[in-house]
C-alpha cells in the first residue's frame, strides 16, 4: 500500500510528538516538511515512495533561488532527513534518497557574550522597571532559558532556589538565587498585584500570564536603551554560562546550572571566554 505525501507529514508529526521532542522542535520540523510537500506536490508527486534524490536536491535548489540563507538550508535538510530516517524505520521506504544530501558549508557565529560595560549598562538601563528589572536578574544571575523564565509561576520561588520545571524534554532541577536575583524578585513580588488569578510569576497589568514574546519585546527595548547592538535575549544566557566560566566555576557545576544534558555543550563556551571584548566579572556582580 502506497503512502501518500500529506499522510506521512501526519504520521511524522504524531511520531515526533509521541517522542515528546520539544514543541519548538515539532513546529520547526512540521513546517520544513510541510514545505518540501507543497513543493513536490508541485511537480505532481503524490506517493512518498516515488520521490528521487534528485527531487530533494531541486528543492534544495529553489530555497537558495528564494534567497534563503545556508545555514536556514542546512537545518531544512535535518528535518529532511529526520523525516526520511522515520520513514525507512516504519517501512514506509524501503530507499531513504535523502542519505547522501549534504549540508552546504556557512560559517557559525560563536554565541554572543556581553561585555562587563554592556552587562551593567543593561541593569542599570531597566532598574526603574521593577518587573523587567526582575526578568533581567534571573536571566543573568541563574541562565535561564527564555520559555522556563515565561513558564515560573509564584510558587516556583523558594526561600533561596528557584524550581524549574520539567519542560520539553529538559529536566527539572534547582537553582540557586544569589542576593541580587533574590532582592529584584522580592521587589517584583511586592507590586505583583496579589488579586491576580494567574499563577505565573511574571504577569501582565491586568493579570494575564507574561508571554515569551512579551518578554523579548522588553527585553530588546532595554538593549536598545542600553546602547547594547545585536543582542538576543538568549545571549544573556550565553553570558551567564561564559562569565561563571571565567569565574573559576566548575563546568559540571555550570552544565547542572543551566540544564545542559551534554556537559559537551558547556565546554564549548571555553574558546570564546577568550576574546579580548570579554571582560572579567567578580562573581558577586554575577
């Protein structure tokens, strides 16, 4: 029996899911397959079983036509390829013709690291904002991810740790709150009207859960305030791992902080802790 396009994108979605890859994981893949269907579709391709190599690589060739970078290219083949590993396995194919794809080559940006000037000037640009004061000293003081930090609800806020839920395939765990991550959230917490029916820590004027994009939104004001070009909100997070990293502290220590499951992937802040635009920071500015 044959399987038609759109009926594996189905099958492959529900089986990422079943795996419970991370939600942004899903939609990501979701779409470049999603994309790659429309695409053969097209050319009049409806059964998986039929496509060619060569049909890939076409595709591959309109993405760089419709300007779409390397790097975005590269990550369409992943799901490519992650889509075609799942049809092989479930015998859907019995030929995967996305094997010998390769990845074209692009340079990859090492993480952005604030400097100690553009550390400060951040603090310093949103104190007046006790809310967003609060949100900046948890990302630089525990290295949050931006979707636990939207995801903290008040009873996540211990006497001196903050728990952090399980989510999207990361572990729970416990981090420490130092005094300056400990007294912002005490002054949020004072003004955080209590007659909010949300359980989220981090809320809205009228009580509404603070989103992720609301958090980006006021996060990248204050870097426009702070004279701070080209920052993320997740590099306040590449900050934390790189300066603790320059403080002396453990990387097992840093990897259990941050909820890295590889401690690969904190060792490899170690060649950009480097560069002379890093500055030391004490670790009680940390």
């Amino acid at each position: 029996m044959t399987l038609d396009l759109k009926t594996a994108h189905k099958q492959f979605v529900e089986y990422l899911t079943s795996r419970r890859r991370a939600h942004a994981t899903i939609v990501a893949y979701s779409k470049d397959i999603e994309q790659l269907v429309a695409f053969l579709g097209n050319t009049g391709k409806k059964d998986i079983t039929t496509i060619t190599k060569e049909e890939l690589e076409a595709f591959l060739k309109k993405l760089a036509v419709d300007s779409y970078t390397p790097k975005s290219v590269s990550r369409k083949i992943n799901s490519m390829k992650t889509f075609y590993r799942f049809l092989k396995t479930s015998g859907s194919i019995t030929v995967d013709p996305a094997t010998d794809i390769e990845h074209p080559k692009y340079d990859v940006k090492p993480p952005r690291i604030l400097s100690k000037l553009e550390y400060r000037a951040l603090r310093d640009a949103c104190r007046g904002d006790i809310r967003t004061h609060a949100i900046v000293e948890l990302f630089l003081q525990t290295g949050l991810r931006i979707g636990e930090l939207a995801n903290l609800g008040i009873a996540d806020v211990k006497d001196t740790e903050l728990h952090i839920a399980a989510q999207e395939g990361h572990e729970e765990r416990m981090v420490p709150l130092n005094r300056a991550a400990k007294e912002a959230l005490d002054s949020w917490l004072k003004v955080r009207s209590s007659e909010a029916k949300s359980p989220s820590l981090f809320i809205t004027k009228t009580g509404r859960p603070l989103l992720i994009r609301n958090i980006r939104t006021a996060i990248d004001r204050y870097f426009k305030v702070a004279g701070i070009e080209d920052a993320k909100v997740n590099d306040l997070r590449h900050t934390f791992i790189a300066h603790h990293l320059m403080a002396g502290t453990a990387i097992t220590t840093i990897s259990k902080l941050v909820g890295h499951k590889r401690l690969s992937t904190t060792e490899k802040y170690l060649e950009f802790i480097t560069d002379k635009h890093v500055e030391h920071v004490k670790l009680d500015e940390l």
